[in-house]
C-alpha cells in the first residue's frame, strides 16, 4: 500500500479537474484504478483549509459540503490524526464530517479583532467580570511614549496604523488590544506578516535570497553565526521553542511546525500570508508520516525538502507530474528498480518484442511493440 498524501491545492485541483488540465486528469485515473494499493488519508489541515469558505457565505457553505463528500470519497474516512494530550500522531479511521464539526466548534472564538473578540462574551456570565478587569487595566498607564512611537521608520508605518496610539489612550488596555489587533492582522492581511518579517531580516543584515541554495539550511545557519544573532538555525529555532513552552517538553509537531515557519521567517521561499504558511506547515508536518508528499506549491515543496533532510525523513516530496511520471512508475511497475516511469517506458520500447513495422497512410514510419503488462495497465483507462 502505498501511502500518499495530497495537500489541498491538489486535491482541489483533481475534484475540479481544473477545466479537465493535466496532470490532474491523469492523477485521477491513477488513484481510480489504484483504489487497492494507494492510500489517501486527510488531516486537520485539510479540513480547516474549508474552514474559511464554510463561514463565510451560504454559497461557501454549500461548496464546502461538495468538497467534504469529495474528500471523504477519496479517503475513505482515513486520517492522520495529532493527539494533542497525548502529544502523538497516529493513523486513524474517523468520519470527516464528525471532524469538521468539531473543528468548526472549536474555530468559533477566532473571530477576528479585539472588539469582536469581546463580543464573543457578550450576555454570558463572565461579561460582567471581564468588564471590570479590562476597566482596571484602563487605569494603568502603559509607560510607552506615543511621540517616540510615532518616529519609528517607514517600513513600521502598518504597525503604527494597527497599534494606533496616541497621548490620550497610553495605557494596559490600548496596548493589548493594540497587540491583539496586530497578531490578528497575521492571518488576514499578508502586508503585515510581510512587513514584519522584512523589517527584522533587513535590520539584521540577513534580507536575503536562499532560493538557488543546495542546503538553505546551512547557508541560513552560516547567515545567522555571521550576524549580530551569533547563532546556528538549530540554535535559534532551541530559543524559540524554549521561549514558548518554558519547562513544558515540546512534541514532534511542535518541533516540526516551529522550524517550518521560522524557514520562511528567515528568508526561504517566502509565504505571503500567515495563514497559509501555518496551514502548509502543518500539511508538510502530515506529510512526513507518508511514503509521499505531493504538493504543487512552489514555497511548500522547497520548503518541506530542506526539512524532511534536515530531520532525516524518508518521505519522498513531489509535485503531481513528478508522483506521476517518476515515483508512481518506481512505485507500482518495479519496488526495487531505479528507474522512472518514462525509463522503463523507454527500455521496454528498446528490449521488447516487435509486432509490426512499416509505413503509415501518410507514409510516416511507425514501429509496433509489444508492451509489458504492468505499463499497459498504468497507461490503460478501464473505466
């Protein structure tokens, strides 16, 4: 059986056939005639990718059905499921609508900034409580000069729009609603995330292009030993972790998803938004627990590559074509053999035996081989 997980790009793609484009036409008939030896599964991942669409209109919703019963079809129910009490990551037969609607429970207090935040709390019993404490923090002056705030440089101008502080409004409350606002821009406006991520690289000398590195890893650690930071990529991913957990032991998924994002933090195939590069981390984190991971991200697949050598993972990171034409053929033609699907098309055309050969009725030349069984039933659609 072999193991394959798809991220949402391309299983969106196959579910709409993008206007019947390859190579999602052929893909799918791989997986239809391959129901017995590939396997599919789903993870949170996906199914908060279709969290956004579902709340946003009736229309969202009623599209967001199509793809849960798509995605269940073609998953039959099989998940990868991360434990989060247990800290584990384990296989898992689960009903996706069951997951979702616990998913899309879970996902209600997200709801944007800090006033609709507090919204949220509105007639339950700790409205009046949390009134109260929020008026003591009104009281108590933040010790932020708003006339020094106002002089930082040009490319801080969208935090000083969201953190909106000024003489008459210095104070505990203004500062954490300030900074609620701001990580709340993270996940909707990618000039945020962006600007942030610019302005830190660019102060410490390290705004730079990783993209056409053979180890991004090493050269980012190189970077980094060089800079004013005087520390290795494994360095400053430790303090980040030890920074946000304390004492608290961090999982495998933590560790994971942690390096991921600080990868595009420091500068490798950069994501535009916040948001998607969480949710792509979290797929490459699935991934990992596959024999292959297809993704036709650019940033995603770059990125999942350097980390799946960094931590020694054997999954095989692919785009759709490559799974079709290169591991696919590896995969079910011969486990053991080295060659590709288009090789052993080409060696077979060089050893096989020959029917027939002659001319056509255009007079063009044509050679008439006899093919082995397992390429004729990859190439056979029998439906």
């Amino acid at each position: 059986m072999i193991r394959t997980y798809l991220d949402w790009g391309v299983i969106s793609s196959l579910k709409n056939l993008h206007d019947f484009e390859e190579p999602y036409i052929s893909l799918n008939r791989i997986l239809t005639k391959n129901t017995n030896n590939v396997l599919i599964p789903y993870s949170s991942a996906h199914l908060s990718d279709l969290l956004t669409s579902y709340k946003q209109s009736e229309t969202g919703k009623i599209q967001t059905e199509l793809d849960l019963l798509y995605l269940e079809k073609l998953t039959t129910n099989n998940c990868i499921l991360y434990d989060y009490q247990s800290q584990s990551t384990y296989p898992f037969a689960y009903p996706i609508n069951k997951y979702f609607a616990e998913l899309l429970e879970g996902d209600s207090i997200k709801v944007g900034n800090f006033d609709n935040f507090l919204n949220y709390f509105s007639n339950k019993d700790l409205n009046d409580s949390l009134n109260a404490s929020l008026d003591k923090l009104k009281l108590i002056p933040s010790g932020i000069d708003p006339d020094k705030y106002k002089l930082l440089p040009p490319k801080f101008d969208k935090f000083k729009d969201t953190f909106c502080l000024n003489k008459s409004n210095t104070n505990y409350y203004d500062l954490l609603k300030g900074s609620f606002d701001i990580i709340a821009g993270y996940h909707e406006d990618p000039d945020m995330y962006r600007q942030l991520r610019n302005a830190v690289l660019e102060e410490a000398g390290l705004l730079l292009d990783y993209s056409k590195c053979e180890n991004p890893i090493k050269e980012i650690s190189k970077r980094l030993k060089n800079s004013i930071l005087n520390m290795t990529f494994e360095e400053f991913a430790e303090n980040n972790i030890k920074s946000q957990f304390k004492n608290k032991k961090p999982s495998k998924f933590d560790i994971f998803t942690n390096h991921y994002i600080l990868l595009d933090f420091l500068g490798y195939q950069r994501d535009k938004r916040m948001k998607n590069l969480i949710q792509d981390a979290f797929h490459a984190y699935y991934g990992a627990h596959c024999d292959f991971f297809v993704t036709d991200d650019k940033n995603t697949y770059h990125k999942s590559k350097a980390l799946y050598e960094y931590f020694n993972i054997e999954t095989i990171v692919c785009n759709t074509k490559e799974f079709i034409w290169t591991y696919f053929g590896i995969a079910t033609l011969n486990i053991n053999s080295h060659l590709s699907l288009g090789e052993a098309i080409n060696n077979c055309l060089q050893t096989s035996l020959i029917i027939k050969q002659g001319l056509d009725g255009n007079l063009n030349q044509y050679v008439l081989h006899k093919l082995d069984y397992p390429i004729l039933y990859f190439l056979t659609d029998f439906n």
